[in-house]
C-alpha cells in the first residue's frame, strides 16, 4: 500500500508557511492596504482572512521567550462562553473571505475539554473550505487527545517544538518535559494521519543553530513540514537580554526568506497584522494584533459587535491609519514591538 503523509487527503491542507502560500499571503494583504488607502482610510466592508479565538487563556508551561507568567499575574484565565463562541462561529462561518479560523491565540488551546466539540461544531457550518488549525506545544497531546482531535476534523496542527535536543528543548521550554513530548509525537505519528496536515515550528536561534539542518532532516523523513522562524519580543515583553543571546544573524536565513524578505521589505509600507488577522480574547476582547500580549490596544468587544463591524469600524481603522501614515509608533501596542522591523512574520 503506498504511503500516505500528513494532510495528503484533505483538499484544505496547505503548505502555510511555503514560498506560494506566504507570496498569496503577501499579496492579499497588500490588496487590502491599496483599497484602505483608495478609500482614504473609510471602512473596508471586509472580513480578517484569518479569525483567532483563545477558547481559554493560559498555558501549561513558561517558556524562556514567551511571557506567559507574566500575562498571567496581569489577566485573570478565563474561559470563553460557549453562546459567545457559537456566534462567532456561525458568524465566521458564513463568510467566504475567511481563509484560516485558529482556536488560539497566546495559549495553549488543548488546555480546553471543549475544544474538540467547538471544532467539530464550526466544520459543520464551514461551506468555503476555511482551514481550521490550532498552535500546540503537544504536552497535552495524550492518546486520548490525539483521537478526540483526529475525529474533530482539524485541518491542521502547528507544533511548537523549540529545542531538537533535550538540553535546548527544557531551557527553552520551561516547564515542558522533553519525553513527554517526543512520547506523544511518537504516538501522534503512529495515527493515520491522511486528513490532518502536521507543521512543526522551530525558533531559529544561536543556542541550537547548528542542530537545525539535523531536526529538519528528522521531521521531514517522518512526512512533516518544518518551520524555522524567527523571534518575536511579544510586543516588548520579552526581556532584551535574552533576545540579544538568542537573536540569530540574516546569514542563517532559509532561502525562502532571503527571496522573500526584500521584496516585502519594498512592498509592505506598514505591518500586515491589522489588515488580515483577527484575535478574539476569552473575553470576547478583540486584540488590535496577536502581538500585542499587554493588551494595550482593545479595538472592539464581540459580546456586544459582530466580527464584521469590528473590523470595519473606526478604533481599528484608525490604527491602520496610522500604521499605514508611517506613525506605528503612535499605536501603543506597536511602541517596542520588533514583528515588523525584523519582518518577523516572513
């Protein structure tokens, strides 16, 4: 029987971090900046290409380059409504110009027993081949949870891997036990997993640079996609002493990056971020961006606004006024945040 591989089945799988999807990615949000700026700055009578919904905040672990513990100490953990979900699915579903629907965002989402439930209940109403897709860190990825999420009918999972080698692994992931996420990879891997795409991630930095031809050697010999990115201050929540140790230099750039960075860097006239994605906290909250972990911009509330009118309504589009006059500075959750000078999303 010939082999199948991670996703081979599922006609949504995509390659989202390969050179055709980041250059459609690309070219999407610049459309939308050409029509802001035509329309002088009125509202886009838009939708996000993608919608990101934390279900539940927090984590089970406190990684070196993630502030977690302390958005914990500032944010009670909340858990999102199940009426306020349904909404926003049914809302989200409906329409066609939402292309990713991600239940994450600055958590870990296997931490919610409902997760599986709220999946399935959006891939009920999903008629426009939107991806459905979350961001694990797999700790909680047991047996059980790798069958409730293949049943579900996710359309992918991103794993945050952060280390090739157990050393790397726990000083990166703090709190994370190297075993125990190899244990249920293995057994993840041991699935049929012909209808869910598998990505894993990895923060390119000079601790375990020279280990990273070796894991994406490994993980591609197991069927899976491999992402090496770079880091993000969390909008200046990420102490600069250890960005510093951390930080790699443009010499280690994959050549997808090397082909794609100039040509966003003379493309892009401001951060994407606020022209295509869309983060709804537990709350109902509607972040300006993912990036901003400090909560500084709030641009609209889904317990009392539809997703249509807080993406088109004026705090937002405001804020991409300003992006887009050159003033990110301006914008509160922007003031240290490093995603778009380092072209973090590339």
């Amino acid at each position: 029987m010939k082999k199948t591989y991670p996703g081979q089945l599922n006609p949504r799988v995509v390659d989202t971090y390969g050179l055709l999807a980041k250059s459609y990615m690309l070219f999407s949000v610049v459309r939308r900046m050409l029509e802001f700026k035509i329309r002088g700055g009125r509202s886009l009578n838009q939708f996000p290409g993608t919608l990101q919904v934390q279900t539940r905040s927090g984590c089970t672990s406190n990684c070196l380059l993630c502030p977690q513990e302390k958005i914990s100490r500032l944010f009670p953990e909340e858990t999102m409504s199940r009426e306020l979900y349904n909404r926003i699915a049914r809302e989200a579903a409906a329409n066609h110009r939402l292309k990713g629907f991600a239940l994450v965002l600055q958590n870990e989402p296997l931490r919610d027993d409902d997760l599986f439930d709220k999946i399935r209940s959006f891939q009920a109403l999903n008629r426009h081949n939107t991806i459905v897709f979350i961001v694990t860190n797999a700790i909680l990825l047991t047996p059980e949870k790798v069958h409730q999420l293949l049943a579900s009918g996710l359309d992918m999972m991103h794993i945050s891997v952060n280390g090739y080698e157990k050393e790397d692994f726990e000083i990166i992931n703090r709190g994370k036990s190297f075993d125990v996420f190899r244990a249920n990879l293995d057994y993840l891997l041991r699935q049929d997993l012909s209808r869910i795409g598998i990505n894993m991630t990895f923060i390119r930095n000079a601790r375990y640079l020279k280990q990273m031809n070796e894991a994406v050697k490994y993980y591609k010999s197991k069927g899976l996609r491999v992402h090496i990115h770079g880091i993000s201050n969390r909008g200046g929540l990420v102490d600069s002493t250890i960005m510093d140790e951390y930080k790699y230099t443009t010499s280690a750039e994959s050549i997808r990056n090397k082909i794609l960075k100039p040509l966003v860097r003379r493309i892009l006239p401001c951060c994407p971020y606020p022209f295509f994605q869309c983060s709804v906290l537990a709350s109902g909250q509607v972040l300006m961006c993912t990036h901003d972990w400090s909560r500084h911009s709030i641009v609209g509330d889904l317990r009392k606004e539809s997703i249509h009118d807080v993406w088109n309504g004026s705090t937002l589009n405001e804020v991409r006024r300003l992006l887009h006059s050159g003033r990110m500075k301006e914008v509160p959750a922007c003031r240290e945040c490093n995603v778009f000078d380092d072209l973090g999303f590339v």
